[in-house]
C-alpha cells in the first residue's frame, strides 16, 4: 500500500471514529432529557417492552403472536442499537487519538504523497 492509500485509509477511519463520537454525545445528551427518561428508557424499554410479552402469553392474541413477537424483536434490537452506540463511542475516541499519531509518524518519515 502506498503512502497516499494508508494515509486516505487513516483519513477515512478517523471520519468514521468522529462520526461514532458524535452519536455517542448525541446519545449522552438524550439520556439526560427527562422526557427521553420517562418516554423511552421507563415506558418503552421497560413497561411496553414487559406489557408486549404479557400480551403474548395470552391466548386471546394467538393470531396476532407473530406481530407481537416481532415488535419485542425490536424493543431488543433498540436497545441493542443504543447500547452499540454508546460502546462505539467510548473505544472511539482512543481510536481517533492512535490514527492521527499514526498519520503524523506517516508523515513525519519524510515520503511525499
């Protein structure tokens, strides 16, 4: 790989790394609004997600199980999604920190793009 592709793969990381860190801040302050509190950490990640599986132990909703199998699928793929997010977010910032001192060493070693 020549110096201009590693250094357009380090560029290309680092945006990614950024993008990651701002996502995970947008998440950090979202967790922090006490409606996002009430609305989606309380009720739908906790109650709806507990009334959905109530619901489907009920015999009086057997031809609507799928649906409601399918809508706990995805209150557990949120919170899957959010929790990635924020995963992403604390290893990015080290990340974006040793790809631009590996650029700086890149081109440091005196080779021109």
């Amino acid at each position: 790989m020549s110096l201009e592709q590693d250094l357009e793969s380090i560029d290309l990381n680092i945006a990614n790394e950024e993008q990651a860190l701002k996502l995970c801040d947008a998440l950090t302050r979202l967790g922090k609004n006490k409606d996002w509190k009430l609305l989606i950490d309380k009720h739908y990640l906790v109650v709806h997600a507990s009334e959905l599986v109530g619901l489907s132990e009920s015999p009086h909703v057997a031809k609507a199980r799928d649906d409601i199998m399918s809508s706990i699928v995805g209150v557990g793929r949120f919170r899957q999604f959010l929790s990635g997010v924020a995963r992403n977010g604390d290893t990015a910032a080290e990340s974006v920190k040793s790809h631009k001192e590996l650029r700086e060493q890149l081109l440091a070693n005196g080779e021109e793009v």
